[in-house]
C-alpha cells in the first residue's frame, strides 16, 4: 500500500521565467490550511516566510490571491511568487565607528555601546556590529559570523570578544562551552539587597511570550553570581558573573529574584518599591542598567591568560551622579 505522504516527494514545481513557482496540490494535503499545504510542499522556506507571502499576495490558488488559512484541495493550481529575504543576502560592510580595546591577528576586542545590534536579524538587518566588522576587517567574510563568539543584548554595553580567524574561532568556543571565560557586569538593580549571593534557575523562552526568556522547568541550566557593589535607597549596584551564558540571562535571572535591572521595560512589571525621589529618575532611565565590564580568557594562540576592563560608561555614569546628588539633597 502506498503512503500518501509519498505524494509530497512527487509533485510538480515549475519555474517560470519570472521565478514563479507553480503546482498542483496533492491529495495528501488536501484539507490543510494554505499556510501549512506550503510547508510540506516548500519545506526549504520558514512557515513565518511562507505566510508573510501569502499576506503579500505572492500565493495564488486557481488564479485568485489566497489567504493564509484558506484550505486547499488536491488538484488546486498553486502558484508562488517568492520573494528574497535580507536573511538570504550577503551581510554588507558598513563604516561604523567601533571603540577598539584591544586587536592582534587572532583577536578584537570591542566595546559596544548601548543600541548598538550585535548581528543582523528581524527589523535590523544592517548597522549592526557584523557590518562595521566586516568592515574595519574584510577577512572577517571568510569567519562564520563574521568572528562573533558569543553576543550582547542591543540595550547592554561593554566588551564582547571577536576571533579574526576560524581557528581562533574554535578555540574561543571551546572556552566557552567550558566556563573557562570569565565576564562580569556592573548592574542596577531595584531593591536593597542585604548580601551577595548567587541564581541557579533554568532559563528558557517564556511559555507564551515568545520574545522573552523566563526562568521554567526543563529550561537550560543558567547559574550567575552577584556580589553589592554599592547600595542606595530603592536600588543596588551589583557585580555579576556568569557561569554559564543564556539568552538575557542576568536579566531574566535578577527579575526572577524581584530585583530586577532598572531601565529594563522587558522584564520590569508594574511600578518598582522605591524611596519617592528617585521613582521617576529611575523609571526614566532609557535601556537596561548592565554593562559588560570585565572580560578574561586565555588567547588563543599565545596560550596566556588575557584580561579587559571597561569602565561604566556616561549614561550609567550620570544615572548614577544623579541618584547621588539627589540622596544628597534630601539628606
């Protein structure tokens, strides 16, 4: 007996001379939505890029424009006009100012300002840290990921490592899949907490806010450690080490223990405890409070072990000026 689902391996796609795709439905898909008949059929393209086709009227069933849930029957005449994605595009170098801590042939060192995107993806798909890199260094093209090893958040600042060659690559990898990486941040956080101490909780995407982690059950293990740096009335500067490196780690981590990052509108509900003259001047503050400032690893290719600061930077600087001048005040 044969399997239906055999049918899929068989039909027709026939490409005109404009790059339009045309078939016929098989049985097997008869009945299923538009969106999920061109995914068995198109398997090569993402279900969120087919559907964004079927809103743009690139699909066609018998000769009309369809709509994403509209079904399909075994015999329809599909016809798909695909359309180039920026994913599927060569990344561009572009001529973006880069804080340069630290290159030699194997290494660069930068530090990334906040607002700066690490690499191109949905709704940035150029002035990212990917395109100045392929920029002030062209051999970065032959890099998988342009050298990039590990990330910062757009909103977070400080320094993130690039390998300049694939072996570098591998090495700086392997580094980091064994926790021998150290990198620390300088956060705020609201509350006042009494001691150091450390999270050990899973992180993983948020169950029905597809945009945000969360700590849940059979997530990754993610442990960061935080010491007080300096304590004011409704918030405290904390040093923070990570252990291991997921996603928005520190930020979903803080939240999680309700103290969660000033600024950071992703992870902060409602309204925060805090003394009445700082609420605004907090609440105000325009990205999360976190700064990549210190970062060690052994290089690798000279075999010693390296180490970069990388001071607060004016923003935090000046948050920081104010909460005190505004203590000062009322005192």
């Amino acid at each position: 007996m044969t399997d239906p689902n055999d049918e899929l391996h068989n039909y027709s796609a026939i490409p005109h001379s404009l790059g339009t795709l045309q078939f016929t439905v098989p049985d097997a898909c008869a009945g299923l939505r538009l969106d999920q008949a061109l995914a068995k059929l198109l398997p090569e393209y993402s279900r969120s890029r087919l559907q964004g086709w079927i809103t743009a009227q690139q699909v066609k069933v018998n000769g009309s424009c369809a709509t994403t849930r509209q079904k399909v029957w075994g015999g329809d005449q599909l016809e798909v006009l695909p359309q180039s994605h920026p994913s599927d595009q060569p990344h561009v170098a572009e001529d973006i100012a880069l804080d340069i801590v630290y290159e030699d042939d194997a290494l660069l060192v930068i530090n990334k300002p906040a607002g700066l995107v690490v690499h191109p993806g949905s709704g940035n798909w150029e002035g990212t840290l990917l395109n100045a890199l392929l920029h002030h260094a062209p051999q970065l093209a032959e890099v998988p990921r342009a050298g990039i090893v590990h990330r910062l958040d757009k909103d977070t600042s400080g320094l993130l490592v690039v390998a300049k060659t694939i072996a570098a690559q591998t090495a700086l990898v392997r580094q980091l899949e064994a926790r021998t990486v150290q990198r620390e941040y300088l956060a705020l956080a609201y509350g006042e907490l009494d001691r150091s101490g450390k999270v050990d909780a899973p992180v993983g995407r948020h169950p029905t806010q597809r945009i945000k982690m969360a700590v849940v059950t059979g997530g990754k293990h993610a442990v960061t450690h935080y010491q007080i740096e300096q304590k004011f009335p409704g918030c405290t500067l904390l040093r923070c080490r990570l252990e291991t490196g997921r996603t928005h780690q520190i930020r979903v981590h803080l939240a999680h223990i309700k103290h969660p990052l000033v600024g950071d509108h992703t992870y902060v509900k409602g309204p925060q405890k805090c003394v009445p003259q700082l609420r605004e001047l907090l609440a105000s503050f325009h990205r999360q409070a976190l700064h990549a400032t210190r970062l060690a690893l052994v290089h690798p290719v000279e075999g010693q072990m390296m180490e970069w600061q990388a001071p607060l930077p004016k923003d935090m600087l000046q948050l920081l000026n104010q909460i005190k001048a505004s203590m000062n005040e009322t005192a």
